[in-house]
C-alpha cells in the first residue's frame, strides 16, 4: 500500500538523508496516530466502564511515547561522526529503542494491576454499538499502521522500525482481544473484562522484554546473518585470482555504519603492487556493493612451490578422512632453525563434540605417520563465520 509513496519520497536522496528523514517522518506517523488511537480508547473505555479498553488505550499512549523517542533517536543517530565519536552516533536508535521497551513494560505492569483490582471487584459493562465502532476502527488503523512501518523499515533497514511494525501488529492482537471480550461481557453478562486486561497486561510485558533482548543485542553486537554473510561470500569468490579467504570479522556502529576485516590468501610471487591492486579492488567493491568498509589482511600463499603443494594435499585428505567436515587455512610450511614447520587453522563444524586437544592428537598422529617428522603448530576456529555458507 505505501511502497510507492516511499519510494517516491526517497528519491534523489542518499542513504543517510533518506534514513533521517524516513525515521523522522516515521515518528511523526506514529505519534499522533498513537495520540488519537489512545483518546478514542479512553473515549470508549469511559463510556463503558471497561479497564481492558483503557488498557489498551494506555497502551497506545505509550507507543506515543515510543513514536517520540523515535524521533528523537534518528536525529541523534543522523549526526555526523565528531572526534569523541569517530564512528557517527547511529547507535543512538538503539538506545532509543532500549527506553521504548522499558517504556513499554512499565504501561503492561501498572495495567496488570489495575486489572487484578477488576478482577477481584468487578464492576458491570456499559458497551454500546458506538464503543464497538471505535474498537474497530482502532483494529483498521493498527493494521495500516504497522503496513508503513513495515514498508519503511524494509525501505531503510531500520531495527527500530521493524520493532514498531511488530508492536502495531500486536495492537492489533490485543484491541481484537478487547473487542471480542467487551461483547462477550455485554452479550453474556460474563464478567471477563479484567481477565482480559490482566491477558493484555502480560502480552504488553512480553513484547517490552523482547524489545529490551533486541536492543541489548544490537548494543553488544551480533553476528551478521547468513544473508550477509553469502552476500560477501559470494563477492569474494568472483575474484578467482586470489587463493582463498577466511577470518571474517564483522562490526556494526549502527545500521548504516558496517566495517569488517577479512584475511586474503595470494599466491606469494606475486610483487607488492599487483598484491595491493587486487585487495585494494576487493575494499572498493565491498564499499559500492555491500555498504561495507572493509580491512584486508595478505596471507602469502606458496602455491608455486611443489613440496608445500604436496604437503597441503596431503593435510587435506587427513583432515578429510576423519569424517568431521574439518576445514583448514593459513597453511604454511616452514624451516625454522633447523626445525620442519607446518602450520595451519582449523576451521571446526558446530556440531563436532570433540575437543581441540582430542582434536590434535587426532590430527597429529595421522600427519607423523603420513608425512613425516614435522612440527606441528594447529589453531582451532569454531567462530568462523564463513563456515556455515
């Protein structure tokens, strides 16, 4: 319904200025959306004596303080970097969204006992087919509501956004929730009503602990998801000249503040220049295609030379043939001081219950008996995030 609408509002903009933007009219949306929802609940709660009305209406009041915060939050995070924050400040949604959930938890306790108090005194319902209109229009409107924020979050890849599309959703739940209670009540004389806001109560705490988790993460970081990770993956492998790659490391300082450091294999006769012309290539790429600034870091690989080359052939069959999906990288092979090294990572599946050291000797014994006398020096990864693409 409102793709279009955005995306025309988008045009001629770059990225940052139509997240602001965005985010700023988002808020605007949303508050007073939230504003008139919250007076037509309290309207028709009043009119008939319902706390799950007034409930919900409370509810929609607080996502009023959520929409402000919001606005808030994306002017803070449209700041530019300065020399205390050299990374920008879009971080700042996050803590916005940190305040929303407690927000959104303290509405659902003060709610769950004015609910209980319903409960245990119990007052008759006064629903009229006015109340019943209002709750419906309040449904449609939740429901157009969390479309836009749906579309902009997609249109900006806002979390924040796609929290509040959420929560609009979960409006909708809990207003459908009133309504099939207030009519159960009148029609029935059931006195369900604080049952039901004592429902809604819970729900609204749930969604803010959720929201509070979400945010937390966001603050500490997470790890990129696999639609990410084939993104750059799937960059990566057009670049046939390089030997390989691995070591992905990923940070994020807010939604549109992503940098990462990866370790590239080369062929180790190739000169200084060629080496950073291709890298410097793979860095740009990342940087127009995928929003990502990217660090390099070169692992010269002998490929040339014929004994490293059998050797490697050889460590790779090993590592296959113990049946664990084991991969391996920085491989290198070595005299120092009069001493035979190989050198290699091993990259280990998620679902292998051995140890590093079982591990080890495992992978030892076999390169002893197979190789030859070779000291052997193995770093074990199990946080590889390119393992699982």
């Amino acid at each position: 319904m409102f793709n279009h609408l955005i995306e025309k509002f988008l045009a001629k903009q770059t990225n940052e200025e139509a997240r602001m933007r965005l985010g700023i009219v988002s808020g605007r949306v949303g508050l007073v959306s939230n504003l008139l929802l919250f007076i037509i609940k309290l309207i028709a709660g009043t009119m008939s004596g319902s706390i799950s009305i007034i409930t919900d209406g409370m509810n929609n009041l607080g996502d009023s303080a959520s929409s402000l915060l919001t606005l808030f939050g994306f002017r803070a995070a449209s700041k530019p970097a300065d020399k205390e924050h050299p990374y920008g400040h879009e971080r700042s949604e996050y803590i916005t969204g940190l305040l929303i959930s407690v927000i959104i938890i303290y509405v659902g306790i003060q709610f769950f006992t004015s609910s209980i108090q319903q409960i245990l005194n119990p007052t008759s319902l006064n629903a009229s087919p006015i109340v019943f209109a209002l709750l419906v229009m309040s449904i449609i409107a939740k429901m157009m509501q969390g479309n836009f924020y749906r579309t902009a979050a997609k249109s900006i890849h806002s979390n924040t956004l796609h929290g509040a599309a959420q929560d609009s959703i979960n409006d909708v739940y809990v207003t459908t929730i009133v309504l099939i209670s207030a009519m159960v009540e009148t029609f029935t004389g059931w006195r369900i009503d604080g049952y039901a806001g004592a429902l809604l109560s819970i729900i609204i705490v749930y969604s803010g602990i959720q929201a509070i988790n979400d945010s937390i993460n966001d603050l500490l970081g997470t790890r990129p998801s696999k639609d990410e990770i084939h993104e750059m993956k799937e960059l990566l492998d057009q670049y046939n000249s390089i030997v390989g790659y691995h070591d992905l490391l990923v940070h994020n300082y807010g939604p549109n503040k992503t940098f990462a450091t990866i370790h590239i294999e080369i062929d180790d006769s190739w000169d200084m220049k060629h080496a950073h012309r291709v890298i410097h290539d793979i860095e740009v790429d990342f940087v127009e295609k995928l929003g990502v600034e990217l660090v390099c870091h070169v692992d010269p690989i002998a490929i040339q030379n014929e004994e490293h080359t059998a050797i490697y052939r050889q460590v790779k069959q090993i590592l296959k043939s113990l049946n664990l999906a084991l991969t391996f990288h920085d491989f290198k092979v070595e005299r120092i001081d009069d001493e035979n090294h190989i050198t290699f990572d091993v990259v280990v599946p998620d679902n292998v219950e051995k140890t590093n050291d079982e591990l080890l000797r495992m992978i030892q014994e076999k390169i002893h008996q197979q190789i030859g006398c070779y000291k052997l020096i193995i770093e074990f990864d199990r946080l590889d995030l390119l393992k699982e693409v």
